[in-house]
C-alpha cells in the first residue's frame, strides 16, 4: 500500500518533471503530489519552464558541431604548431565558449523567445492535466458552493470574476480552486459531462490588455485561450475541437457579458 503522505524529496520532484523517477517511486511519487496541490502546482511551473526551454533552445542543441571545434580538427592543429595539449584544451575551451558557445546562443536569441502567454498556457495545460485525472480531490470548492467561490478567488485575484453556467451544454460544475499563476494568482474551475469527460477554465491576469482566440494542442490535450481586458482565459478539454470550440463559445460569451473586470 502507498502512503500518500510519505516525504518525496525535491530531487525526485525534478525527476518526475523530467521523466527519470524510477519505476518503483512513481506511483508513491504521483500520488504525494495528488496530496500536495501546491507542490503539483510548483511541479506545473516546473514544467512549463522546461517547455519554454525546449522550445526555443532545442533545435540548436542538436544542430552538429562546427569542424573547428572537433577533436580532430583540434588535433591537428597541435601537430602543426606543436603546443602543449594543455595549451591546447585551453583554447579549445576559449574557442568554445566565445566561438561556439556564443554563436550558438546568438542563433538561439535571433528565434521567437516564448512569451507570458505561452507559459500561462502551458501553466493551463499542466493544471488540467493533472486535476481531471483525480476522483476525490478534483477541487478544494465544491460546485455548489459557487456563491463563496466566486467571491474567494475572485478577491485573491484581485478582479471580478464569474463562473459561467454550461449546464445548457452538458456540463455541470464539479467546482474550483487557487492555483499560482505566471503573474500571480490564478483561478482554476472544472466541469464534468454525463460521459465522464472533464473541461476546465483557467484565469488570471495579463500583462497584454487584449488578444484574439488562440488554439493549442497536445497529444491529448486541447486548449483556446484569450485575454480580454487584462485578463487571460484558457478553455482546456479532450483534443476534440468542435466541442471545445463549443465549450469554449459558452464561456467566452459569459464572461464578456459579465463586463466587470478590473483594470
């Protein structure tokens, strides 16, 4: 039997992150951080940071090793001139890190960095990920307590906020919860179909005062996400398009009627 409340180091959390804890810890390590909402919501941002990485570094990790710096290159370049093989590291180093190293990072630089947008999404994406999976503690607030919701997270985050109403849809609202944002607070709401199927919005502020609809997509996982009056929105659902499209049209013409944001 796991306990779910035995201490999983911060090593191990880095592992689970990058996909390296053994197989043995996995499944005590998961279910500590279903135990754990604010270390899973680190873990999200831990994630999402090793994304945005991905993203704008990893093509030029993998690009080849220019000819100067090779070992044989370097190798015969000590034969000719006949310097000391320390002499020689030294440059090789030199050379490396001011000829490779910052001619790579140049390239890397010149690519689209990933902006706030893009970690809020991922941040969006990670939370749904990991919530829609529990059957016990999907949400710290239950649905029908909508009243207290709103007004709880709606002053943690410091804007007006409504929980839209998608019962029309098929969705009823299994409830919510705070989870921490790129730029602060965020307030994280899940729905739940007759089918089982989940749907979750994730909100907070943004540093850009408006943006059109946007669509993300996982191997799993979709997201349309948007800012309106400073404020970001993310629908995230199964990879089925229409329906988030569907869902998605719901709570953007809820949340626009609301009208009452803060700036």
């Amino acid at each position: 039997m796991i306990d779910r409340d035995s201490p999983v180091t911060e090593d191990e959390l880095h592992a689970y992150v990058d996909g390296e804890v053994p197989a043995d810890r996995l499944e005590a390590v998961t279910a500590w951080l279903a135990a754990h909402p604010e270390q899973a919501a680190l873990v999200a941002v831990w994630r999402a940071q090793g994304e945005a990485i991905r993203a704008r570094y990893g093509a030029v990790a993998n690009e080849p090793v220019p000819d100067r710096l090779k070992l044989d290159q370097l190798t015969r370049q000590q034969r000719s001139t006949g310097r000391s093989w320390a002499a020689l590291a030294a440059a090789a180093v030199f050379a490396l890190i001011v000829g490779g190293g910052a001619g790579w990072m140049a390239r890397g630089a010149s690519a689209a960095a990933p902006t706030g947008f893009d970690a809020f999404t991922s941040d969006a994406l990670d939370a749904h990920k990991l919530y829609v999976v529990e059957v016990r503690h999907p949400v710290e607030v239950p649905g029908d307590e909508r009243a207290h919701m709103t007004q709880w997270l709606s002053k943690r985050l410091g804007v007006d906020l409504r929980i839209p109403d998608l019962q029309s849809i098929g969705l009823k609202l299994v409830g919510g919860r705070l989870l921490p944002g790129p730029t602060g607070a965020a307030a994280f709401y899940m729905y739940e179909g007759p089918s089982g199927e989940r749907f979750t919005i994730y909100c907070s502020k943004a540093g850009v005062p408006e943006s059109a609809l946007h669509f993300k997509e996982g191997e799993r996982f979709a997201a349309f996400y948007w800012v309106d009056d400073k404020v970001a929105f993310a629908v995230s659902g199964p990879a089925d398009r229409e329906r988030l499209e569907q869902v998605t049209k719901s709570v953007y013409e809820q949340v626009d009627r609301s009208g009452g944001r803060k700036s």
